[in-house]
C-alpha cells in the first residue's frame, strides 16, 4: 500500500473555503480503482498546512488516477490563488508498517 500526502498551505482566513471544497467535492476519487481511503487533516498549528491523505493498493492505481478523466473533472475548477501560500507538495510513502 502507499500513502499520498499533499501538504497544502493554506492562506489566513481562506480555511472554511478550503475546506468546503472538500464537503463539496464530486467524490471522485472514491470511485477510482485502488483506492483505499482519504483523510484531510487540519492543521492544530499556526503556519502549518493541510494534509491530504489518499491511501491506494500500488503506485500504478494512484498515477492511473492521475492520468484519468475523473482526475480532470475532480481539479477542474480550481480556487483562486489568493486561497493558498505557496505551492502543494506532494509527496508518496510507502507504508512499511501499521
């Protein structure tokens, strides 16, 4: 299994906005094969970002996810820049132990 974790850092008072995209969301991802499960995590700590999570069976179910129409339509209505403090970055673990 891997995880994905997108750090995004979020701008001051841009949070309830943030996170009303992902109450809103279309729910893509679920649908796409390999997936396992997503958690958003919010920061407890001035500063720091968002999280998202996507846990997926192997690599290739997340880079085909990527590669799909579905991922299209999922970030196909972006948020205004204003929203964010710099740039996402993703980063892929595998999981070695739970």
């Amino acid at each position: 299994m891997i995880v994905v974790a997108n750090r995004i850092p979020v701008a001051p008072g841009y949070e309830q906005a943030f996170e009303n995209r992902f109450r809103d969301r279309a729910h893509l991802v679920e649908h796409a094969p390999g997936f396992v499960r997503q958690e958003v995590l919010r920061p407890r700590t001035a500063g720091t970002p968002y999280i998202v999570m996507t846990h997926w069976q192997d690599e290739a179910s997340f880079r085909a996810w990527t590669d799909s129409a579905a991922f299209r339509a999922a970030h196909a209505h972006r948020p205004p820049d204003a929203m964010f403090t710099g740039p996402a970055q993703l980063e892929i673990h595998e999981v070695l132990d739970t």
